[in-house]
C-alpha cells in the first residue's frame, strides 16, 4: 500500500486495484484509514465460487457487501478457475472446462452476482494447453449474455494464451466491442525452463511487446472512462513499476 499511495499522490496513477481476500479480516476502519482519498476496484483471487458450498460463498460474500459499501469500489472483479482437485489443493491453478461445467457455471455466476448484490467482472484465463470444445472468447460471449457478468480482459492472459494454447488473438476482439470492455488488466510473463517451453503468468517482470502491442490494438475501441491495472507480484520497487507505467501511459496517449 505505501508504494500505491505514493504512486497515486505523485500522480503516476489514478486509482488501486485491492486483492480483497487479503484484507477481508481486518476492521474496515483501518483499510479506509489506509486508502484515504485514493479510488479503489476490488479483485477477488480465492472467491472459489465453483467449489465452495452457497453457505460459505454467502458469509464471505456478506464481509464483501460491508467493504463495497465503505469503499465503494469502481468494480468488482473475480477468477473463475479450478483450485482443488479430490479436496486437495493444487499448487497452480487449472483452467476450467467450458463445455461440461456450462451450466455449473453460469449458475454460479448468477449465483455469486446475487449475493454480492453487484455486477462482477470476471478475469480470462492464460491458458497452459490447448482445448477442444468451445473456446475461451466464444465462452466468455455466452458467460455475459447468458448471466449479466462482465468481463475484466487481461490482456497478457490472452497473449500467454496465444502463445500455449495458440488462441487467436483476433477471436478476442468481436467479444470486447460488443460487450463495451472496460477493465483491463496487463502483466509481464516469462518461459519456463521446460521443452517446449510454456509462456507462465508470473507478473514478476517487465511488460513483453506483444502484449503492449495488443493492447494498443484493444484500445482503439476501449470506452473512454476504461481501467487499466498493471500488476507486479515480485521484484518490486517504485523505481520499476513507474517505469513501467510511464511505457503504458506513453502508449495510452
């Protein structure tokens, strides 16, 4: 947080994105104490609406409502992911299966909107191998006409997909103009060590030009009052991440 606010009062950005599950035990007058005067979104990682019970989505979904009603986030966001398997968690997460949890899902989605009592934006996924079936564009399309959901468009998500999954870019675009996408996310990815190697999510180093490249694609149609969150996980440092920022603010404009 003291890096964000010192980003936010030197102007560099306009808003902060919070991973919400870190903070959800503590008394919300401290993290509005915290934040101050800064503008906030809410980014929900471990939500696990698929796996866990309506009980438990409805107690951790009641904290949310109190700190979307303190804050007043400018969206919710959230992951739709597979984090167990056979009760075990698993130390990656894995990509669910669009065509025989359709409905599972969409029921879940509805589900968790309600309890929330708001419109939750849903991250895509950087898919490590390829799929059969529907794929993640043409998924995400039904997703939003079928529940209400929106989604938050990680751009390198889709450029790591691209690059293990060999999904078109392209197929990308018809879903973001029709849906008016707002919210953007961007990061840097490396490659594994492995053969062949696999582009892997680590936002943990600098932005790769592809993915500056197809944001600026994107972003010829981008709404004019859209959200951009440039995440860094690692190898943190003010001096690295306002570098960064200025290479995206510098392609923004």
């Amino acid at each position: 947080m003291e890096i964000g606010r010192t980003l936010f009062d030197q102007g560099h950005t306009h808003f902060c994105e919070i991973l919400i599950d870190n903070i959800v035990s503590m008394e919300i007058e401290s993290i509005v104490d915290a934040i101050g005067e800064m503008p906030v979104a809410f980014h929900i990682m471990q939500s696990r609406i698929i796996e866990r019970s309506p009980a438990e989505l409805e107690a951790l979904a009641e904290i949310i409502r109190h700190l979307d009603a303190a804050l007043n986030p400018i969206y919710i966001s959230d992951h739709l992911a597979c984090f167990t398997h056979a009760g075990r968690n698993l130390p990656l997460l894995a990509e669910l299966d669009y065509d025989s949890q359709h409905v599972l899902i969409h029921e879940r989605v509805k589900m968790w909107q309600d309890l929330l009592g708001s419109k939750v934006y849903f991250e895509n996924y950087p898919s490590s191998l390829p799929r059969s079936g529907i794929s993640q564009p043409a998924f995400f399309s039904d997703l939003m006409h079928g529940t209400g959901c929106g989604i938050l468009f990680d751009i390198s998500n889709a450029v790591v997909a691209n690059v293990n999954a060999s999904d078109p870019l392209a197929d990308w675009h018809t879903v973001l103009q029709a849906s008016a996408t707002a919210h953007f996310h961007i990061a840097g990815y490396r490659y594994s060590n492995t053969e062949p190697a696999l582009a892997i999510d680590s936002h943990d180093v600098d932005l790769s030009q592809e993915s500056l490249a197809f944001a600026q694609e994107i972003l010829t149609y981008a709404p004019p009052d859209s959200t951009m969150v440039l995440e860094r996980d690692a190898n943190i440092s003010d001096t690295t991440w306002t570098a960064e920022i200025k290479r995206l603010t510098a392609l923004i404009h």
